[in-house]
C-alpha cells in the first residue's frame, strides 16, 4: 500500500542536497549502503540518517542481503509524486 502523499514533505526533503544526490546515485541500480557514503563524501551516520529520511518517505526500498542493506528507488512513488507536482503546477 502506498503512505498518502505529502508533497510539502517531499519537497522539503529533496531541498536537501545530498538527498538528491542519493536519489541520483540510485538512479540505475540498487546499491549497498556501504556503497553510497564514500560516493557523497559523508560519514556513516549521515549518510545513513538521509536514507532513514528517503526511506520514511517511502521514496527509497531497503532489502537485506546477507549482512548489507542493498537500497533501490521507488519508482512507484516517485512517479505518484510527479505526477501530483505536474497537476499542481499546470
């Protein structure tokens, strides 16, 4: 089921740059965790509190494998926000 969307939320989370850079990064695969801090330059902890907030928001998927967390998009979501954004703005 899909959270209801909340597009002050979802706007006011991609007003952050490295969540958008997140965003970006996954944009072709899934990814592990270990994956993505080195690639933004962060430490551990914040990169992992921005995928806490991507994932919150149900605009990123988390999946265990083995000892890692692999992260991918939610395209379903992602395409629900656009679509709603387009229909405000035009």
């Amino acid at each position: 089921m899909i959270k209801k969307l909340n597009i002050k939320k979802y706007l006011n989370t991609l007003a952050e740059p490295n969540r958008l850079a997140i965003l970006e990064f996954l944009k072709d695969k899934e990814k592990c965790a270990c994956e993505i801090h080195p690639k933004l330059k962060l430490p551990q902890n914040l990169s992992s509190h921005h995928l806490k907030i991507l994932k919150d928001l149900n605009l990123l998927k988390s999946r265990r494998d083995g000892n890692k967390i692999l992260y991918s998009r939610n395209e379903k979501v992602i395409k629900n926000y656009q679509l709603a954004l387009t229909k405000i703005i035009i």
